[in-house]
C-alpha cells in the first residue's frame, strides 16, 4: 500500500489536495477560536488578580484578645491558603527622633503574617515599614530608626497602595513576635479561596471551655470588590469556553468541503478501481500533512500570543490552546472520514452532471 | 462472459418510455455502438448496463462480468497530474509493483498516440488528448465492460479522429465495449449497432 502514501504526496506537490486552502483555513478558525477565547480568559484573570493581590482575599477573623498566633500561622500549611498571620494593634505609635509629631501606627505580627503583607526582608532582625514612612523618613532595609525610645533596625518594607483595602496599615510598622502570643485578628491569604474559611477562622479563636458563643467579627482587608469572587462563574459561563466545540464543528465542515469539492475526482478513482479504505488513508495522509504544517504555524501564533499576554499563567493559556488546536485538528480529519464515506462510484454520473 | 437484456424498458417516474421491449445479448469482444436521437435513453441505457440504475421493466443479466468501466462525454482528470499518473492508479490499485504499472501505462498511452503526453499535466492536453488519457485510464482497469458515452461529442472532426483511430485498441483490451455516438465515424469503427429508435 506504499502507493497510497505516494500518491498522497503526488497530490500534495501537485495541489490536488488544495493544501493551501486547508492550511490557511485551519490556521484562521483555529487562530480566532483561540485568541478570543485567551482574550476573555486573560480579562477574567486580570480580574482575578486584581482581586487576589488588592486583599479581597484575605479574610480575617477579629476577637481581640483571644487568636491563638501558632494556630493562625499553621493555616499556611493548608492546600490554597498562600499566607496566614495573627495581628495585634500596639496601643503607643511609634515616635522618631526626625518626624515626633508623625506617630506612626504599630502592629505586632506573628512570623506568618509577614507573608500576608508580601513584606520585602532584609534578613536583619527589626521592624517593618510600610513603604509610605520608609519614604517619609527616608530609609530602607537595613537601615537604623531612631525612635524616641531607642533604636530599632529595619528589617524590611511592605507596600501598602490606596486600592480600597483596610486603613490604617498605610502609614504603620509591623514588629514581628514570636506567634506564641495571643493576637486581636488572624488574617488569611487564600487563593483560590476555600468554601470553609469561616470555619477555618474561627478555628484561631481560643474559646475558654469550648465556648463557642465568644463575638467574633469576620471580614476581609479589601471589601470594595464584593464579598465573593464572580471571577469563576464568569469563566465557566463564558461564550468562549464553547471555541473547541466551535473549532471541531468547523473542522468537519472544512473536511467535508475539501472532499466534497473533490467528489469527482475521487469518484473516479473509486471507479477505476481504487478501494474506498485505500482511498481515505490517502486523504488521511494528505489533510492529516496540511494539519501538521497548519499546527506549527497555529502554535507558532499561540506562542507569541501567550507570551505577550500573560506570561504568569501560561500554563492555563496553553491548556485552553491546545484544547481548541486538537479539537480544530480530529474535527477536519473526522469531516474528512465523513466526507470520503459520501462519495460514491456509483454517484459518478451524478457527480459528473452536477459538477 | 456476457451481458443479456431480457425485455428491459425505462421511464422515468410516470414519464412516456424511452425505450421498451429491448432484448439482446453482449458478446465479448465486440464493439457495440448504441445509437438513437437525443433523448432516446443512450446514457439511461449505459447507466442500466452499468448497474447504478434498475430498468422499470426487464432485467439485465450478467455472466462473468464483475468490473465495468465508464467514461464519460467530457474527460474528468486532475488539473495537475501528470497523464501517465492517471492511468498508473488504477493499475496499482490491481495490485502491479510501480515499475510493472509505469511499463504498462506507458504502453497505453502509446496505444492511444499518447506517446509525447506521458508526463505532461491533464489541464495542459488538449480535448482529443485528454479524451483518449479517459479511454486508456478507463482500460487500464481491466474492465469486463467498458461504456463510454459520446466520446467525441465535443470534439471537431480532426481531432474525433484521432479518439476513432483508437478504437482498436478497445476492441483488443476489453472483453465488452458499448459505445453511445452520434458520429458516423464511431459507428463504422464499431462491429455492431444498436438503434434505440427501434425500442420505442
């Protein structure tokens, strides 16, 4: 059946097998099916993001007094809690020998909630500052603060924007305390966000005797984009998550045509003795070198598009291409099947009248 | 190896007849034209032989006839192959080794003057040429029936010739041949005739 093969690639070099037509179509859905889809993905994500890094995810539990810092910090070891940390306000700001009437706002944290503010370390033992008063006063890490009460070093800085998130932390200082202390609020990095966190949270409330009738507030560091994220219904009720199935659809109608237009050609074939198994292996070979070809060009495309558009998450955005590739790819060579089963040498006069 | 027709009749769905109470035997090797004015059923007639269509009346019998060709008033090749690849497939589809199937291609188109064609594109021969690559493609399957319908109808005279001239190698190559013409020149290459303004 070497034959076969060759006479696939006769009619690939002769273009007998349209295989310009077939290329530059499976590139142009498949393409369009896929940047649209990666558009709309990466607009949700973006959202997603935002949501995630302006603290609307960061949940938190307040019961002053009575959060348990170790406990707090052991939800980091649960699947999808990034950072988790238990705060306390200091009553005394902070004063510096270079600005005494600009108090500065002082928390202490535990160990675990320097990875809920994202805080840039330095490695030496000492404060933190958000990045607003290390501007302010003029210093970085590693550098000394001279406070009305002594000298502290700074360890470190954390960024703190104006994005809606919680007051108060803007203008502040985090002094790190081993967790074994008692906190007022246990806070909760999760992404993506898990249905108990509540119950999670409340698990850092230490309740005398299992009392559970203790008030605990529960809220998040940024309210202002909802409570809840959207951002998975959206993608799971997007238009575009139907691009495979759109790409497949048009795969077979492409496989369809490019046989269709060709039915009397191998009609013909059929006729002068070519068996029709014989026959599909040779359209097989040909849309199946086209698609080949079309693909690399396809992926080609994807890559620059991906790397262009969210560099961050690309393994999202090459799952979603490829799905909507591989679709577009079987879609044309199940037409293809489909086509080439319709043809017919007894349909020749038909064909031959028709054409 | 013959083809009988017992009787057989056609019209078409409530249509006046265009033939009826046809009754004769194919014998190999022998060269039939089948004549009549337009509209006398020719191609109906060719398309009952061939068995894609069943006669409203009668019944066609075949004895040792399993493949039968068909070609067609205007040659169907592909634009861009070569003539000899058309008449290469179907004898690799019998099952010859390429250079067996290329050796005999080759003869076939020199049977049908096609020497100097070989290996030119189908869209670059011209009507007589191509119309002859139809006829060697159409025996290179070995068929134990080959039909061909008008096959110099669109052709000037000269070059309806040349298609005449090869006749010959049919009657050689193929056990039954039916022919449906209007040309005089065909019918006289042919060693019988049938006139289907006889059956109606």
């Amino acid at each position: 059946m070497s034959w076969v093969a060759l006479e696939a690639k006769e009619n690939l070099v002769s273009g007998t097998s349209k295989p310009l037509h077939l290329v530059m179509m499976f590139v142009a859905f498949t393409v369009i099916a896929t940047i649209v889809d990666l558009m709309i993905v990466q607009d949700i994500t973006n959202e997603a993001y935002k949501y995630r890094d302006s603290g609307a995810s960061t949940f938190t539990v307040t019961s002053p007094g009575r959060v348990n810092g170790e406990v707090c910090d052991q939800l980091s070891k649960l699947p999808s809690i990034i950072a988790s940390g238990a705060i306390r306000i200091e009553e005394e700001p902070l004063e510096t020998i270079v600005l005494p009437r600009g108090p500065i706002a002082s928390y202490v944290v535990s160990e675990g909630a320097l990875g809920v503010f994202d805080v840039e370390d330095s490695g030496q033992v000492g404060l933190f500052l958000s990045s607003t008063v290390a501007s302010t006063l003029g210093v970085s890490s590693g550098y000394p603060l001279l406070l009305k009460t002594g000298t502290a070093q700074v360890q470190g800085t954390y960024h703190w924007p104006s994005d809606g998130r919680r007051p108060g932390f803007d203008y502040a200082a985090l002094i790190p305390i081993p967790s074994q202390s008692l906190f007022d609020e246990c806070w909760v990095k999760a992404w993506p966000i898990p249905e108990n966190i509540q119950i999670l949270l409340r698990l850092t409330v230490n309740a005398p005797n299992g009392d559970m009738q203790i008030k605990t507030d529960y809220s998040q560091v940024n309210t202002t984009l909802g409570t809840q994220f959207t951002g998975y219904t959206k993608l799971h009720q997007r238009v575009t998550q139907h691009a495979p199935s759109f790409t497949l659809i048009l795969g077979i109608i492409n496989g369809i045509v490019l046989v269709w237009a060709r039915r009397l050609e191998l009609a013909s074939v059929q006729h002068v003795g070519v068996s029709w198994p014989a026959q599909l292996w040779q359209l097989i070979i040909e849309h199946g070198i086209c698609l080949l070809v079309g693909s690399s060009i396809v992926l080609a495309i994807d890559a620059v598009v991906i790397n262009h558009l969210l560099p961050m998450d690309m393994d999202t955005l090459w799952e979603i291409a490829a799905r909507v590739l591989l679709c577009g790819f079987f879609g044309v060579l199940l037409g293809t099947v489909i086509g080439s089963h319709r043809i017919k040498a007894n349909n020749l006069s038909r064909y031959f009248k028709a054409r | 190896m013959q083809v009988k027709l017992d009787n057989i009749g056609h019209s078409f769905s409530g249509q006046p007849f265009l033939f009826r109470h046809l009754s004769l035997t194919l014998e190999p090797h022998r060269v039939y034209a089948l004549v009549g004015p337009s509209g006398s059923g020719k191609s109906t007639l060719l398309s009952i032989l061939t068995g894609w269509l069943d006669p409203t009346e009668g019944a066609v019998e075949y004895e040792g006839i399993n493949r039968v060709g068909w070609v067609f008033q205007n040659p169907h090749g592909v634009a861009h192959r070569s003539a000899i690849d058309h008449v290469v497939l179907p004898l690799l589809a019998r099952g010859l080794f390429r250079s067996d199937a290329v050796h005999r291609a080759k003869q076939l188109l020199n049977d049908f003057g096609l020497s100097s064609a070989t290996y030119r594109e189908f869209c670059e021969l011209s009507g007589g040429e191509a119309q002859r690559l139809m006829l060697a493609r159409g025996i290179a399957a070995r068929p134990h029936l080959l039909l061909v319908d008008e096959p110099t109808a669109q052709l000037d005279i000269q070059t309806a010739q040349t298609v005449d001239a090869c006749l010959g190698a049919l009657i050689q190559r193929t056990t039954i041949v039916v022919i449906a013409t209007h040309a005089t020149s065909t019918r006289e290459a042919c060693s019988d005739i049938i006139n289907l303004e006889k059956y109606t």
